[in-house]
C-alpha cells in the first residue's frame, strides 16, 4: 500500500494517520497510475467476473480527487464493467476546482463526506447522483 495521502487528517479515519497531507494534486509526488488500476481491475475480474460486482467504488488510499488521472480511470473502468455505476468517495475538498469536477462528473455518484475537515465523527454522508 502507498503511504496514505489526504488533505485532511480526521481523528476517526479508518486508514490511520495520514502520512502525506497534501492541499493540491500538484503536491502529490507520485500518484497512482491510471494504467495500474486499470490492470489490477482486470486481473481481478478474471477471477470474478463482473456478474459479482453492484458497484466500482474509487476510496483511494486517503482522497482520491488529489489523482488528476482520476476521470481517466473512470473512463476506463467504465468500459471494462460497464453495465456496473462507478462511485468516488471523497471529502469534497477539492470540488473548487474545475479539474477536479469534470473528473467526478465521469461518474455515478460521489459521496460528498461533510463534517471530515472538523473531525466530526458523526459526518453526513451526501450522494449526489450525476
Ligand atoms: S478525509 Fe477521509 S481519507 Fe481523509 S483523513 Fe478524513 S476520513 Fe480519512
């Protein structure tokens, strides 16, 4: 796993403490490559098919908007499952950017988690449907 990578460090995170806190994808030093989820996605559904799957769901390993290749790997996950709805997870934090939109606006639904910045555990999870 790489180091967890985030813009916020929320006391509750599942992931522990977050290694590289990060404000802007630029900041990110080596982002994970569409290429290699990719790959992974599909030596995965070799041995499951996508029968099996309700959802592809992008966490990342902290925020996953910080990837600028993110809509590229929407894209094409979409094409590999593409009878399945892709969602991302994120804490919203970057939404400003238009960049950063028109990678979400590839997909599904993005859980838009308010209340991570002020370490709230009790966060509303919001689900826009795009
Ligand atoms: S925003 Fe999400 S991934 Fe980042 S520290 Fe908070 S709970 Fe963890």
């Amino acid at each position: 796993m790489p180091p967890k990578t985030c813009t916020f460090d929320c006391v509750y995170c599942q992931l522990g403490k977050t290694v590289n806190k990060v404000s802007k994808p630029e900041d990110v030093r080596i982002p994970v490559a569409a290429k290699k989820v990719v790959a992974d996605l599909r030596r995965a559904l070799k041995n499951d098919p996508s029968k099996s799957i309700d959802y592809v769901t992008f966490s990342g390993f902290g925020e996953p908007t910080l990837n600028l290749q993110l809509g590229d790997m929407v894209d094409q996950v979409k094409s590999l499952v593409s009878s399945k709805p892709v969602a991302v997870l994120t804490n919203a934090s970057l939404v400003h950017r238009k960049d950063v939109r028109a990678n979400l606006a590839q997909c599904l639904a993005v859980d838009y988690k308010r209340g991570c910045k002020s370490n709230s555990p009790h966060h509303v999870p919001v689900w826009f449907f795009l």
